[in-house]
C-alpha cells in the first residue's frame, strides 16, 4: 500500500461518524490508516517528574485500549493501522510527527468539534493545515447532528 490515512484525535474525543468515514475512505482508496492521538499536556518544569510519568501513564491506559480496538475493527475490514499518542502542545506534537512519518495523503480531524468561526484561525490544526501538502477534511458534528466525546472502549466493539 503506497495511500495513507492519517487520523487526528484531540484530548482523547472521537466522532464515530469520522472514524466511518475514514473506514469507508481507506477501503475506497486502498490505503492504510495512522491513528494519532494528540492530548495538551503543559511540562513547565522538572520538579514533578513523577507525576508527569503517572499523567502519561493514566492516558497510555486509557488511549491504548481504545487504538486498540479500533485498530481491530480496521483489520477485520482489511485495512492495516498503526496508531500513536502524543502529548504537550498539539500543534508541535502534530508538526513532529508528521516530520517522523512518510507523507499522507489525507488527514482526517476525527474529534468532531465544531470551532467557533473566530477561532478556526487560531486553532493549531488550522493554522498547521496552512502548510500541508495533503488536503485536511473535518467532519463536523455541526453538519451530522452528533457531538464528540470522550473515549468509550463500549462504542467500538
């Protein structure tokens, strides 16, 4: 498979009708899926270090079930996957591992949140977005109906 999928999910929130679309859209192209997980995590200094290691370990057991799961449900429809987490700024986050990657040829937002127009600009994957070779499609609850939420390993079973 030379098409790549690459799928944002912000603060551990998923849209499902994002991850169909991606599911119909990487059997469509042929192409294998990323699942990126990217969560804001502000590291200011080292004089808690032990419980930055517990914050990190606390999002590693509750993300990598659900990439898990969802990595399962993409390979019994034939898709591979491969997925990551990511945490501190999302922008550099997202900016870095993209630099580690081979180029996709789509991103996907797959949290689903509906930005206010004044603040779309300012969003780090707006602004990230700007610079990208690959076109970026959200969808958006505001044009479904349905909101984002936080992980729930119960709706990808």
């Amino acid at each position: 498979m030379f098409r790549r999928v690459l799928v944002v999910i912000e603060n551990e929130r998923i849209y499902q009708p994002a991850i169909e679309y991606v599911l119909e859209l990487s059997l469509r192209m042929d192409s294998e899926v990323t699942f990126l997980v990217v969560v804001e995590m502000a590291f200011l200094d080292n004089t808690w270090l032990g419980s930055k290691r517990n914050a990190i370990s606390e999002l590693e057991d509750r993300a990598g079930p659900l990439l898990a799961d969802l990595s399962t449900r993409f390979l019994k429809e034939g898709v591979s996957t491969s997925s990551a987490i990511r945490m501190g700024d999302p922008g550099q986050e997202f900016l870095k591992f993209l630099a580690e990657r081979q180029p996709f040829q789509a991103i996907i937002w797959g949290s689903g949140e509906d930005l206010p127009r004044a603040v779309r600009r300012g969003h780090w994957l707006s602004r990230a977005s700007a610079s990208l070779e690959c076109p970026v499609l959200t969808v958006s609850s505001r044009h479904q109906g349905g909101k984002s939420k936080p992980v729930d390993r119960e709706d990808y079973h």
